[in-house]
C-alpha cells in the first residue's frame, strides 16, 4: 500500500479540521497517511517527500488568495506534484466558481487528479479584531452578510466525506491508481 502526504495551509485550524476527517478515510487505502500545515511553525516539514507517493493539498482563501507561504510551498514542490500526481482541496466562503484554484493551476502549469470546494468558517472568537473587519469587508463586497456576535461553521462534511470516498475509491478501489485527467482536456 503507499504513502499520502496532506500538505495544507491552514492560519485558524478550520482547513487542518477537514484535512484530518479526509485523512480518517483515506487511512482504509493508504499504508501511512500525514497531514502537514505549511503554515504551522511548531510543526516542521520533512526535508524530503520522497517517501510519499501520492499527494493531497488543500489551502483557505484569505483576500482572494491562497496563503502566501501555501504558494511558495506549491511552487518549489511543482514537479513532485506533477510527477506523483495530486488531488487538491479549497476552503473559502465565496461560491466554487469564485474560488482561484484554475488560476493557481494555470499559474503553476499543473493538472489535479480531483478538486473540491468546500465552505469554511467565520471565527470572530479565534480573529483578531482586524481579521474580523477585513472579513467583513470582503463579505459584504461578494454580498455574504455574518453577524458580528456569532461564529459560523459552514462546512458540508457530507460532501468532505464524499470527496474523501471519490479519492479512496480511485485509489484503491478498481485498478488501484488515482485517474489524471487528459492533460488537453484540463488546458
Ligand atoms: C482576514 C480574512 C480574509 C478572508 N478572505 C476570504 C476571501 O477572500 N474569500 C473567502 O471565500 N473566504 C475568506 N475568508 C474566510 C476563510 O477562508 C475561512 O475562514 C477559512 O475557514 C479559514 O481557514 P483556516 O482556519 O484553515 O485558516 C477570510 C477570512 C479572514 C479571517
């Protein structure tokens, strides 16, 4: 059986909370499954990822961007995604079409095996004051109103749970290796 790395950039635990319940399921195909936070200095990258044969990445937006760290950590693992292939993950607020996975795929010239959307949170009690009114600020811009006076947890883990099954399934259900899409196709 092989190796997955989850390798996510998470500033408030909300992407870290979905990247450990995929890696619950994904634990019945993969030997070892890890979950890394770029973004997380306690904890720090191995040197090398050699070791894994397969990846999973997944990023929140914040200011209609992924994490700068998350992108720098994508660009210098460029071909190692590309070569072992990877599914990827996306936390935001806004609706999926909003959302600036294509233009990071583009940027990147990379093709994902599988991608997903997923809403994420508003924590007023984990943010600081300034997160809270740049949120709003964009909120309202994108036309999402939240009270100021309440947190919201907007996830749909049925979907996070499908998702996590769609990887299993192409992994080690028939044939037993993650299906790329056509490389044309996806350009
Ligand atoms: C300052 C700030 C800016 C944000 N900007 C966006 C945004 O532009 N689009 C969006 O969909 N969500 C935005 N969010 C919501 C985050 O993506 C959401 O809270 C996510 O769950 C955070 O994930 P994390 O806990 O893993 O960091 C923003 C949140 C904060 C605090």
């Amino acid at each position: 059986m092989k190796k997955l790395a989850i390798v996510i950039g998470s500033k408030t635990g909300h992407t870290a909370k979905v990247a450990h319940r995929l890696a619950e399921t994904l634990r019945r195909c993969y030997q070892d499954v890890e979950v890394f936070n770029v973004l997380d200095v306690s904890t720090s990258l191995p040197e090398s990822l050699e070791r894994f044969d397969r990846f999973l990445v997944g990023a929140p937006i914040y200011c209609g961007e992924y994490p700068e760290l998350f992108l720098d950590w994508m660009s210098s693992h460029r071909d190692e995604l590309d070569s072992k292939g990877f599914a990827f993950f996306s936390i935001g607020l806004i609706d999926e079409a909003l959302h600036p996975t294509g233009r990071l795929f583009h940027m990147l010239r990379l093709v994902p095996s599988h991608v997903a959307t997923f809403h994420g949170t508003v924590s007023h009690r984990k943010w600081g004051w300034l997160q809270s009114v740049v949120l709003r600020y964009y909120s309202r811009n994108l036309g999402l109103l939240f009270a100021r006076d309440r947190d919201y947890e907007l996830t749909n883990w049925a979907m996070v749970d499908a998702f996590a099954e769609s990887l299993a399934g192409a992994e080690c259900g028939s044939g037993g290796s993650v299906k790329r899409p056509d490389r044309q196709q996806a350009a």
